[in-house]
C-alpha cells in the first residue's frame, strides 16, 4: 500500500533542515538561534515519522550565546557521516543587524549520533550556511557563502571552498570560489554532492522572504566552473503568493536505500488570509525528487511548487511515541520538548528537586534581556492551540513577576504575569512589547490578594489570542480582548527574524535576583477541530 508523506514533517520551528542518511537510519539537523540547548537533531526511518532525538550544543563550554543578538547565534547546523564519524558544523552568529557580520564557524564530531560530541574547533569565520563535503578520494571540503560588507560590493559574494585537514582540525590550502550564483542573487546554503561524472552544487537563492528558491548547479571537477541549471530554480513558492507553502528554499538532499531521492526544505505556512504573519516560524517539508534524461534533479511530481503531500519511499514503517500534553514536572530532568534563552538549564535558576512535582524558577532579567532569563518555553507548532498552567508566586514589589508567556524576542512578546502593585497589592494582568514598544494592559488586572494559586491560560485561534486566570482552575476570567497573534511572526513590523512564537513560563526578580515561583504543571493542547 503507498504510503505519503505529509508535510510540513517537523511543524513549527524548525528551519534549515540538513538532511542525513546512514544506514537505515534518517536524520534531520535544524537550526536553533538563541534557543538554548542548540541544535535538534530529529530521527525517522520511513521519512514519514519523525522524533526529536537530541539537541547537540547542551553546555555553555560549547557555544556561549549571553549577549547574541535575537535571531542570531546558531544558524544552520550542516549534518554529514564518513568513516564511522559523524560531523556537525553549525555558526555561532554574534552580530547580524549591521553592516558587519561577526560570526564563528565550528566543527564538532561523534562516533555516535547521540553524542559524546568533541569539544568545537573554530574553522572561519568568512560567512555562513558552512557545509561539509567528502569526496570519493578521501579529501573534505569546506564549503561557505562569503560576506563582502564593504561598500558597493555584492554582500553575497559567491559560494567558496577550502580544504579541511580532520588530524589537525584545521582549514588547509587555497581557498576557491566556486559558484557566483545566477542574477536571482543572495546565493547561501551550499550543499555539494556527487552523482555520477558530476560534482551537483545545491544552493539557496533569492534571500529567505518571499523569493526563496533552490537553485541546482554542477561541475564535472570539484574547483568548477558550476553550470546553473537551464530550469532554475528547482523549486521556489516566489511566484505564488496564495500558495499554501510559502519562502520554499534552503534544500538538502538525501537517496534512500532504493535509489530514490529526496529533498528536505524549509517553508512557511502563513495564517490563512495573510501573506506574512507566520508566527509557526519556518518548518521543514521533504520532496521527492527525479533526475532527468540530461542529468539534472527536478520535484517528482512536476513545477516548482513544493507538494503538500508526497509518495514516501518504500521502507518499513516506524512509529514514535506522541510529544506530552500536560507536564507535572514529576520527572528527574525537563523534557526534551523545553528550552531556554541563550543559557543552559542550571540548578541555580530552575530545579525538579526542590519541591516534588513542581518547577521552581527563581527570578532573574526581564524579557527584554540577552542574557540571564528564568524562562522555559517550547515552540508553537499550530495555528490553534491553548496552553495552560499553574503557579504558586508571592510577589512583594513590581520588581517581582511570573507567569505564562507567549514570546517571539525581546521585542515582541505578550505576558500574563502576577505582580504587586503598591495601590493594588498582588494583580494579574498582561504585559505586551510590539516591535519594542512596551504597554501595560491595565485595565483588565485582577486583583487577586486572596488567591493561593494562580491558574493561567492562553488560547489562540490563528490571529485571536485570549489570555485567562484563575484562582482554582475552573472559573476562568478573561484578562484581555482578543490580541494579535500576528504580531510574534518572522516578518513582523519588517523584521528579519527567524525563530517563531514560543509559549512557555518564566519569572524575573529585577532587584534581588531570588523570589521563586513554583509551577504546578505546563500544558500544551492543540485544536485540530480549529
């Protein structure tokens, strides 16, 4: 019986897939940024499931992100096998707003894709999207687009490649540019594989708005010159702004233990009836692909429009337990499903030990901080979704919060907090940041001095976001009118972000740095019916 694939197969954010195959095992590296521990790893073996296996960068001696800039630090994590090693590559961006682009590209290895991994080795830091290629020789390369930041240059001045030595973990040699890219511009994302006589370059194009694309070249010898497909771009939603999928791009390619090919991208889904409110953040989809008569890859199923769904190659089916719902905080260690900002979890901030069955977070900065947060959230992966929690907080000034938090960055957020005000006494109500711009929803606060626990809820259906608390869990009260959920996306005001909404808890004690809240529970549920 054929079975498909339904994409997108990893929802929500879950950008710039590097597609793996080893064995008959799959994987699928995707960025993190600021989003802390750094770089998931997820696992199938059909192509049609999939699980979160891992996240690689889990300590501060491996990456250090206080200070990075929203949507910078972890870009693009390149994922390859050779020898019985496994090699990750990935970039550490520390400034991207200006004309500079100060980054760091590292390389770390594993004889098990679950780790231990080796401590980073820096290799360059001339651009980024860096790729690892092995050749049938033995040799590897290192491939980057460059940076030129100077004035009246093209920034994205070509795709470039430099020998890497694996004893001394070092680049060697000469460096090459090898591919210029087509008139499309903003050529990124280098993906290097050989196939017969020719050496296939696949690369990003068009920047990763709305004219993403996948563009083929290839080259009989590995230096190039790289000819560009004839039909590019491959793939692209450009021309098709109502199109379901949209900012298609960023491809990796695998072949399947059958000889079939396939290509995971990245893409949008924006809320229905707008074009760039995707606050689901960029997710992964897989095509299917077919070589032409001439030697070049083209989608399957035909056009250039990535396929919503897709005839899976013939494997033996596997299955993964569902990601949890509700959370007790009865385990020994947090979920897989958490994160946090730029920080590693730390015993100092967060703890399971210190009361059975709860969550305690001590205080620290605000939401406006590149820092030290005391915030734990998980990605929002549909368009309807509610979550919920419970916790116990007394707070003495308005210096102390804690609550339930819909975040993009530090700019943008929504915030059902408790707090203490010196007229009101202890108050749940809304803080919002838009684009930077911080407001006080006030006028709905609760006061609430006789509460014991605080009950709080979100519930988002597309752009409509309701925030509610309780004292008991049952009777709920309305702390806003519908907000804009709109506002947490990419795009958002002109931004260049890359993330996706987050829904999660936190605390801040501004002064003191040591008033503790305890959470109860965390749920998240999602409205299919929506």
């Amino acid at each position: 019986m054929q079975q498909f694939i339904h994409n997108p197969v990893l929802t929500g954010f879950h950008p710039d897939p590097s597609f793996l195959r080893v064995g008959d095992d799959y994987y699928i590296a995707t960025s993190t940024f600021e989003w802390f521990p750094g770089v998931e790893i997820h696992h199938s073996r059909d192509l049609i499931h999939w699980r979160l296996l891992s996240r690689v960068l889990t300590q501060s001696s491996q990456v250090d992100l206080r200070g990075n800039p929203a949507s910078g630090s972890i870009w693009a994590p390149a994922l390859s096998y050779a020898e019985g090693t496994y090699y990750l590559i990935f970039t550490d961006v520390k400034s991207r707003s200006s004309i500079h682009k100060d980054l760091h590209n590292y390389i770390i290895t594993a004889k098990d894709i679950n780790g231990p991994w080796t401590p980073p080795t820096r290799l360059n830091g001339s651009g980024f999207d860096p790729f690892l290629f092995h050749d049938d020789d033995g040799r590897k390369w290192l491939l980057n687009m460059r940076w030129d930041f100077r004035k009246n240059r093209t920034h994205f001045s070509g795709i470039i490649m430099q020998e890497y030595n694996p004893d001394a973990r070092r680049l060697t040699g000469p460096i090459h540019e090898i591919y210029k890219g087509t008139t499309v511009g903003v050529t990124e994302g280098p993906q290097l594989y050989k196939r017969g006589e020719y050496y296939y370059l696949l690369t990003a194009e068009g920047g990763t708005g709305t004219n993403h694309m996948v563009t083929l070249a290839r080259s009989r010898t590995l230096e190039g010159p790289y000819e560009t497909d004839p039909h590019y771009p491959m793939m692209t939603t450009a021309h098709d702004v109502n199109y379901v999928f949209q900012q298609a791009g960023h491809g990796s390619l695998v072949e399947t233990q059958t000889g079939e090919w396939y290509m995971a991208h990245l893409c949008t889904r924006p809320i229905p009836g707008t074009r760039t409110d995707n606050p689901l953040g960029r997710e992964t989809a897989i095509q299917r692909c077919e070589w032409t008569d001439d030697g070049w890859l083209q989608l399957a199923h035909g056009g250039k429009l990535p396929a919503v769904e897709v005839k899976a190659p013939v494997l033996a089916p596997c299955s993964f337990p569902p990601l949890i719902e509700r959370d007790e905080f009865d385990a020994s260690q947090l979920n897989i499903i958490y994160q946090s900002l730029r920080v590693p979890f730390d015993s100092s901030w967060v703890s399971l030990d210190e009361r059975k069955g709860y969550l305690r977070l001590t205080g620290r900065e605000s939401l406006s901080s590149l820092h030290d947060q005391s915030l734990i959230a998980r990605s929002v992966q549909h368009f309807c979704f509610s979550a919920s929690t419970c916790v116990e907080f007394e707070p003495d000034n308005y210096m102390q919060m804690a609550g339930l938090v819909c975040y993009y960055d530090d700019k943008d957020y929504y915030y059902l907090r408790i707090s203490h005000d010196e007229i009101r006494g202890v108050c749940v109500g809304v803080v919002c940041s838009r684009q930077g711009v911080y407001d006080e929803i006030s006028s709905m606060e609760i006061s609430s001095n006789t509460w014991e626990r605080y009950f709080l809820k979100v519930e988002v259906s597309y752009r409509d976001l309701v925030f509610y608390a309780s004292p008991d869990g049952n009777n709920w009260t309305a702390v806003t009118t519908p907000l804009n959920f709109g506002t947490l996306s990419d795009e958002y005001g002109g931004k260049l972000g890359f993330t996706g909404a987050y829904v999660g808890i936190c605390a801040q004690d501004l002064d003191t740095r040591s008033k503790k809240a305890y959470f109860d529970f965390f749920e998240y549920k999602s409205n299919t019916g929506c």
